[in-house]
C-alpha cells in the first residue's frame, strides 16, 4: 500500500513538471513570432502601432496581466482586434509564451 501511494504521488508530481510552461523557451518563440510587433520588451513597436492605427497595451500592464491563461492563449489562437491569429504558436509552445508574457508584470 505504501509503495503504491508512493507510486502515485510520484507520478503526480513528474506529470505536473512534465506540463509546466517554460517562460525561458517562451521566450525563443515570443523573439520568432510576437517581438516584431510587440517589442523584446512587450510595451509595444511604436512604429507597428501608427501603421496600424492602433494603441497597444504594454504586455506588462494591469490589464494584460488580469487576464488569465487561458484568455491570454484565446488571443494568441483567435487574434484580437487588428491582431491576427498566430498560427505558429501552438500547443506547449502557447503557455510557454504566456510564462515569458506573465514575466513582463510591472
């Protein structure tokens, strides 16, 4: 009995690891497919947003950072206003880039 509680708390706490976002390689897929717009350091490509006639919110702000997780990876799947979907930036690689973005908190 003991081994197998043993057994399962193990695997509950490998699975768990085995499933938590990298913020580190969020980083590597936010430099390839989100920096040219939002900046390496997420407040925003001023010259992105004139363009498009828009105001970006600083991926660091209040706003941004009270989102959840999973709203946060809608954006990423779905676009937002002028944003459009990243195609690119799939499954893991999604939380990944929502650890780096949860980084930029002010």
């Amino acid at each position: 009995m003991r081994t197998t509680l043993i057994s399962l708390t193990f695997v509950a706490l490998s699975s768990g690891a085995a499933f938590a976002a990298d913020a580190k390689a969020g980083a590597a897929v936010f430099d390839k497919s989100c920096k040219s717009c939002h900046a390496a350091d997420g407040t925003g490509n001023p010259a992105i947003a004139r363009m498009m006639k828009v105001d970006m919110t600083a991926l660091g702000s209040a706003g941004v950072q009270a989102k959840s997780d999973a709203d946060l990876k809608k954006v990423i799947t779905d676009g937002q206003g002028k944003m459009k979907p990243i195609a690119s930036v799939t499954g893991a690689s999604q939380d990944d880039v929502v650890a780096y973005i949860r980084s930029f908190k002010k």
